[in-house]
C-alpha cells in the first residue's frame, strides 16, 4: 500500500491546463529506458479547482508485487510518484519522489 | 539573456527575453540534441505529412487512370501499374502512422501514452485469458508445458544450441559443391583439344582448402554434438519463489566422462541499446547459486581434480629405486618418506595383479603439510608402474560417478536453495533479468561443456 499526498503552489487557476499524478517505474542503466504506468490520474478542468488551492491532497494506492526495485550492474528498476504540471503558455513542470519496492535495494 | 545591474547591486541581475536563434537542423551532443524540440517534432510531422498526401494523391491518379482511361497506354497493369500501386500505397500508409504517431508524442506524456498502452494490453488480456498476466514476468506456459519423468516439469533448453552444426553443414555442402562443379569442368577442360586451364587449376587449390577446412569443421562439431549427447533437467515446481529449496534432476545421455561438473542457478542481465547507427545487446552474468550437488559427485570431482594437479609433479615412490614390479599397497606407500604428509584416510582402491593393470589407492589428504616439489601434499597413488595410457584407462575407470554411457546416462538429484532476498526474474521492452540453471563441466575427451536451461522466479507475493 502507497499513501502520498501532493500540493500545488504558487500558480494561479488560470494558467494551469492540466495535471496529472502517476506512479510509475522505470529502468535506468545503459538500456534503453522502459516505462511502467502503475497509477495515472489526469485531473480535468473541474478537479483542477479543488487541487490548486496549496492544501495537501493524499492519494492511496495499492502497489503491484512486481517489479521490485532492484540495483544491478547493467540495470536499475526504480519506482517513484511523478507529477506533471502542464501550463496554458505550453510550460510544463514535473516533479518526481523516488520510493523503494520491496526489501532489495542493493545488487544481489 | 542575464545582465548584471551594477547600479543597483553588483550581486544582482536583470533578465531580459531575446528571442532564440532557431536551427533548422541540430546537432548530437551525447544522449541530447541542440535545437528546439519543438521545431524537429513540427518539423517530422510535416514531413511524414506530405508523404501520406504524396501517397494519396499518386493513388488516385494511378486508380483513376486506370477506371476511366482504361484504353490509355500509360501506367497499365503489366507495365509498371501495381509496381506504382503498391508504392503510393506504402507512401500512405507510412506517412500516415508515424505522422499520428508523431502527434500524440506530442500531445501526450510518456506516462500517459503508457497508461493507455497498458490499459489496452490489460483488456486484451482479460478478454484472452482469465489468469491474471504479470507482464513483466516471464510467461510460465513454455516451461511448464513438458512434463518430466521423475520430477513434474521437464525445462526446455536453450535455442540455438543446434544452429552452429546447422550452418556449417549448410556452409560445407553449399561450397562442397562448388569445387565439385570447378573440379568437374577442370576435368573436363583437361581432357579437351585446347588443354587444360591452368587459370581455373590454379584459382581451384584456395577452393580445396577451404573445402577441407569445412569439412573437418563441420564433422568436428557433429563428433562433438554426438558424443556429448542432450541433457535433461526436470525441476519439482515452477515457478520458483525466493526462500524455498527445490530439487532438480539432471540426466546426460551420450558418451562422455566429466573431470569436473558443475550445476547452478544464474542471473543475466540483457540490456539493449543504441550505440550511434547500432542496437547493441549485452548479456552480464550478476549472480550465482550453486546447487547442493550428492556427495559422490563432489568427492570424485575433488578427487579427480586433485588426481589431475598431482600428476605434473613426480612422486617420490617413482623414484627408480622405488619403482617394483610388486604392487604396492597403500601402507607401504605411508611407510615410503610420505610420512611428512598430514593425517592420510585411504579410500576407494583397486588393486590388480602383474599382468600390467593398474593399482590405485586414493587416498584424501586433510592439509599440505608435504613440501611443494613432493607432489603429494595432496594425494597419494599406490601403483603398479606401467604404461601412460593404462594410468589414463585406470582413471576414467576410477571417475565412474561422472560418466554418462550410451545404455546408461549419467543421472545427478541435486538440491536448489534459493535465498529469501533476491531479485525475481524481470523483463521489459529493452532490458530483462534472466535466471537460468546452468550446467558446466570438464571432460577428458571433449571441449568444456556448458548448457542452460532459463528458469522462472516470481517474487513471493505475485503467487
């Protein structure tokens, strides 16, 4: 189970587009990047209002048994919240907390 | 643009907004490109966009010639009409997709795009088959479709064990052939009133040595591939999961002694990448379990090995003084200035009579106490002097726990513990953690033997 809580400051209701919430994986390492979407939450005009007032908003989720975060030599599988702001002027803005996924957080 | 505002402060700075010099082409500086993104994104979409109108309109000039100009010469079916057909079709359809696709990575984020992907893969799912899939696990179906004899599941080999022998024996055949054609028409020219052409002999001697060089090649490999015969491994359950112990069953068929066998569960990482123009693939062995083999197999590898690194080095009992017709019993090779050795426990022996037959007594030294140009700090050999080659009989005689014969396979039952914190296998588009049971060994007669069988381990929790 993940809970996490977000808050957006600092920019006015009419500037925003968009915003969306994602949990996701990814690899990192001398491959090529893969990603994987867990959770996505994109908020629409209506439930922007409620978001951008500066309040932190939980979000609760039940996280899968696999991948499982893992150090390798080659190969890095990382979890992390990502949220993406994206701006009327075409702005975008992303900010991202990495957390580990089960008990291995080293190289075998 | 920042400039510093000294009047005020020679700490701060004003910014001013100047408009950025657009390139119409950039430039690779690492893994990022100079440029505005924007404009190469713009720019690819308009480009696969006028090929899907190019394709579009050539069609229908080519079609519509065709229903109403029937009896016109130009672009007619048998002079170059499906040839233009078929590639302001493939204009179209190209253009088209990668002109949508180009469009919604744009629109979309990665994270996005992916949700959706996902969601749909997801619903084919669902729609397919009613057992929840782990995608980025490996798929349980192969490895559990063939049953095995003692344990339930027999694993399937690696691929392209076979493909070697296959294309050299295409590769022999295919120039086999040629120098047969050559050799033929040499003849031929030979026997013919203008004579023979010495051009043609002299390019065909290159022909014949790589002939030859095929040939042994190709039966090389398929002495190898007979002699060392398949290999059978049968696991207890699949998928395996972290903390548990399993059994496996290894059966090696053919005709092959081993010096030396190992078995073990391995970890791969693959990755693929772009390298330049280039997909690259790297394959990195992370992590090795080795397998609870029966003491057997461990004392007479030992054993053997340990027979192996005392037979550069002359013992002191093969002194000419020392060498008798009589065999020599064990306690009079401990009585014959080995007593420098650590304690001594005699094991298996074979004794034999004058007739020349060998007689061995092994015997399993705890330390080397001995000095070094003794030979002996690690075992002892009680025998009756004779040839080479009988001492090479006697061993593989003495080896029997790792041979494998035509009537009898070598059979092993081996325990697998696996420990409760590793990594579960993995695989994504581009990169994946394999595990595998990977089976090496030594052999007196063949070169060194390696096999693998990939094997699933789900984390605890996805079962």
């Amino acid at each position: 189970m993940l809970e996490f809580e977000f808050r957006v400051q600092r920019v006015a209701r009419d500037e925003v587009d968009r915003l969306e919430i994602s949990v996701v994986w990814y690899t990192e390492g001398k491959g090529t990047e893969d990603l994987g979407v867990h959770l996505f939450q994109a908020l629409s005009a209506e439930e922007l209002s409620s978001v951008l007032d500066g309040k932190p908003h939980p979000i609760v989720s039940t996280l899968p048994s696999c991948p499982l975060s893992y150090e390798g030599r080659l190969l890095n599988i990382r979890w992390c919240v990502r949220l993406r702001l994206y701006l009327n002027d075409g702005r975008e803005f992303s900010s991202e907390k990495p957390f580990y996924l089960g008990h291995l957080t080293r190289e075998v | 643009m920042r400039t510093r505002d000294s009047a005020n402060s020679p700490t701060s700075w004003d910014f001013t907004y100047v408009a950025k010099w657009v390139r119409l082409w950039g430039k690779k500086r690492g893994d990022r490109m100079s440029g505005w993104w924007v404009v190469g994104s713009v720019g690819e979409a308009a480009f696969f966009g006028i090929l899907f109108l190019l394709g579009i309109v050539s069609l229908t000039i080519v079609v519509s010639w065709q229903v109403f100009w029937p009896e016109s010469n130009i672009i007619r079916p048998g002079s170059g009409f499906w040839l233009t057909f078929t590639a302001s079709l493939a204009f179209a359809v190209i253009g088209l997709t990668a002109f949508i696709l180009q469009v919604s990575q744009t629109l979309a984020s990665p994270e996005r795009r992916s949700a959706i992907a996902t969601k749909v893969k997801s619903e084919h799912q669902r729609r397919s088959d009613s057992e929840p899939a782990h995608v980025n696990l490996p798929n349980l179906d192969e490895m559990r479709e063939s049953p095995g004899i003692k344990l339930a599941y027999r694993l399937p080999g690696q691929r392209g064990e076979n493909s070697q022998l296959i294309l050299s024996a295409l590769f022999a055949t295919a120039w086999n052939s040629i120098v047969a054609v050559m050799l033929v028409v040499v003849i031929f020219q030979s026997t013919s009133p203008a004579g023979p052409n010495y051009f043609l002999i002299f390019l065909l001697l290159p022909f014949l040595l790589v002939s030859v060089v095929a040939t042994r090649w190709f039966f090389k490999l398929f002495r190898i591939r007979t002699g060392i015969g398949p290999t059978a491994v049968e696991i207890n359950a699949l998928p395996m999961l972290p903390g548990y112990e399993y059994q496996l069953y290894i059966c090696q068929y053919g005709r092959v002694e081993f010096s030396k066998l190992s078995v073990a569960l391995v970890a791969f990482e693959e990755t693929t990448f772009q390298q330049g123009t280039d997909v690259r693939t790297e394959v990195v062995e992370v992590s090795r379990i080795e397998a609870n083999l029966p003491a057997s197999v461990q004392s007479d590898g030992e054993k053997q090995g340990l027979q192996e690194s005392s037979d550069s080095k002359a013992l002191p009992t093969e002194s000419p003084e020392n060498v008798s017709d009589m065999p020599i019993m064990p306690s009079e090779v401990a009585e014959a200035g080995l007593g420098q050795m650590g304690s001594e426990q005699l094991g298996q022996s074979n004794q034999a009579g004058r007739e020349g037959e060998q007689t061995w007594a092994e015997t399993e030294v705890s330390n080397s106490s001995s000095e070094p140009d003794s030979g002996a700090g690690t075992e002892v050999e009680s025998k009756d002097i004779g040839s080479e080659r009988r001492k090479r009989k006697d061993r593989s005689g003495k080896s029997a726990g790792l041979r494998a014969e035509p009537e009898k396979p070598l059979e092993l039952d081996c325990t697998l513990l696996l420990p409760a914190d590793m990594m579960h296998s993995f695989h994504s588009e581009h990169s994946a953690l394999v595990w595998r049971i990977v089976i090496q060994g030594e052999s007196v007669k063949w070169p060194a033997f390696y096999r693998s069988f990939p094997v699933a381990v789900y984390p605890r929790s996805a079962v």
